[in-house]
C-alpha cells in the first residue's frame, strides 16, 4: 500500500495510526511511542494537518479524522488532479496542424535538394553520433588522412564497438600513411578482430561516411575540415556516392595481406580461427555468438564467408576442410 500518491510520507503515516489508535494524546507523547525524532514528528503533524487529517486546535489532545473521511477526500483531491494533467496532455494534440504546416513548409525546401550544411564542430560531432547510434545495417568510411590522436582513438573505439556488437557491417579504407602509427594500427587490428573490414589504399579519396546507404556525410570544404560538414540525403547522389566508394574498395588491399601479403591463400585472423573451432563444437548460432562475444550477425557473416573461401556445402564440410588444410 503506497500512500505517497495522496501526499501521505510513510512518517506521517505512523503518526496519524499514532492518534486513532490513542485518542485524546498530545503531539509532545508521539516521539518516545514511536522512537521517532522530535523534528520528524513535528514534519509529519504538520503535514497531516494540512491535509485535515488531525485537528491540531489543542495540540495537548490531538483528534485524528476518521480515515473514511480524511482518506476518501484525499483520494478524490488526487483524481481531479488527475483529471485535469489527462484533459492538459490531450490538449496537446491540438498543436499537431500549427506542427503539421511546418513540416510541409519544410517538405517544400527539402523538395529543391536534400543536403543540410553543418558548419559548427559541435553540432557535427553530434549529428555523427545520432547517426550513428541509429545505423541499423552498415556504416562505410573514407579516411584519406593520416592516424588518428590518441584522444579521437578513445573517442571512436567504443563508439564501433558497439556498432560492430550490434551486428552493423563496419567498412573502412585507409591511406597507408594511417598506419604507420602504432597506436592506430593496433586499433584498426581490434576493429578486425571484432568484424569490421579494412581495406589500405593509396589512391587519392575524399572523406566520407555513409550510413545505411541512406545518408552520407563529406566535408564542405576538403582541404578545411574545420569548415563543417554536408549530409547528403538526396537519393542520387547517395547512388554515385556509394559507386565511388565501391570503386575505391575493390581496388584497396586488406589490412591484414597489406602489413603480411600471403604466398598464397591468405592468412586466417584470430577471429575467423575461433569462428572455424566453434563452429565444430557449437549447437546454435546463438551460443557460439556468444561465446565469441560477437552478434548473430557477425557471426553468420562470418561463417558465410569461411565456407565460401572453403568451397563447402555445410558447415560441418568446412570443418572438415578446415582441419585438412590445417586451418585449426
């Protein structure tokens, strides 16, 4: 029973049972009865005398309201209450048309092109993280400058972590200059243990990110960043946008045969090494996700491709093959 909803503290509450149970008590016997402290009493017969619940006329012989009375009237005191914050909240659906003209104002000015220029560095690295904490398929990136700081690094790597714990699909290129430092490198390394894809090219490239093919993101000015940004929602340029990034990505190298270039097949990862052993011993894609700390998602992927490269039918031929070529 939760009387805090009509305005009764539990203190108060042991107060008034206090003086129905002990009629005609002064105020001053409460606190030893109940070992209560003196200020804490006082609190409680104040507040139960402004909401009528004791007559504090002669403080020396208190008087308790009968509770069918004090407690009925405190009850509808509350539901008026109520009543008019509901009757307050359903007015509010009268500000939907004033709302409604502005969004086709806005459909007006967005009709002409859909780019929104952000020019503040704040407002940009908000927009980035709204983006991408609402990117629910795949996140690419054009990085065409050098490592990042330590700062953006600590900044970043929970940010894709996360994504990547998701499921999101995480392709990124990189200028080879990006990794000449250690810090960025192993960075990029922990990305790829988690399932992103990095690609190292030396071709010229803008920067870009795009989120769920949706939306893209480039400076407004190349060679100033500090001049802000241009989200790009307009469909056709999206399509061109993603043309080019696709052109870059076929064309750049992998991290992992950029620093190590295999003889010949390429090089098992640490993860797709622990994907090959769970993949032998688990029952469900759940379980093994999990035990890899991975989605379900990245997972299948995973497993998608280490058949593929295995050319096996099922996943207990890859196994097989796996052992054959002394994969695990």
């Amino acid at each position: 029973m939760d009387l805090s909803v009509i305005g009764i503290t539990p203190q108060a509450e042991q107060v008034y049972r206090f003086f129905l149970k002990h009629k005609g008590e002064g105020v001053g016997s409460v606190p030893e009865a109940l070992g209560m402290d003196p200020d804490t009493v006082e609190e409680a017969v104040d507040l139960l005398g402004r909401l009528s619940m004791l007559d504090l006329t002669d403080r020396y012989r208190v008087t308790a309201t009968d509770p069918r009375v004090a407690i009925e009237r405190l009850v509808e005191q509350r539901m008026e209450e109520l009543n008019a914050e509901i009757r307050r909240v359903f007015s509010a659906r009268d500000a939907i048309s004033s709302f409604q003209d502005d969004k086709r104002e806005g459909d007006k000015v967005a009709a002409i092109l859909d780019i929104e220029r952000v020019e503040d560095g704040a407002r940009v690295r908000q927009r980035l993280d709204d983006l991408a904490f609402f990117c629910y398929k795949e996140t690419l990136c054009l990085h065409p400058g050098g490592p990042f700081t330590e700062v953006m690094i600590e900044s970043a790597l929970p940010l894709d972590q996360r994504s990547l714990r998701r499921g999101l699909a995480l392709k990124q290129i990189f200028h080879p200059k990006a990794i000449e430092d250690q810090r960025m490198l192993s960075y990029l390394r922990e990305l790829v243990n988690l399932g992103a894809e990095i690609r190292i090219t030396d071709q010229h490239m803008d920067r870009m990110l795009m989120y769920d093919r949706s939306v893209a993101v480039v400076p407004i000015d190349p060679s100033h960043h500090s001049a802000g940004a241009l989200l790009v929602r307009e469909p056709g340029l999206i399509s061109q946008l993603y043309i080019y990034f696709e052109g870059l990505w076929k064309s750049a190298v992998d991290l992992r045969h950029h620093l190590d270039p295999p003889d010949e097949e390429p090089a098992l990862s640490q993860m797709e090494q622990r994907i090959l052993t769970v993949m032998a011993t688990a029952d469900k894609d759940e379980i093994a996700a999990r035990e890899l700390d991975i989605s379900v998602r990245t997972y299948r992927r995973y497993v998608a491709d280490l058949m593929a490269r295995l050319g096996a039918a099922n996943r207990f031929q890859a196994a097989l093959r796996a052992k054959e070529e002394n994969w695990i």
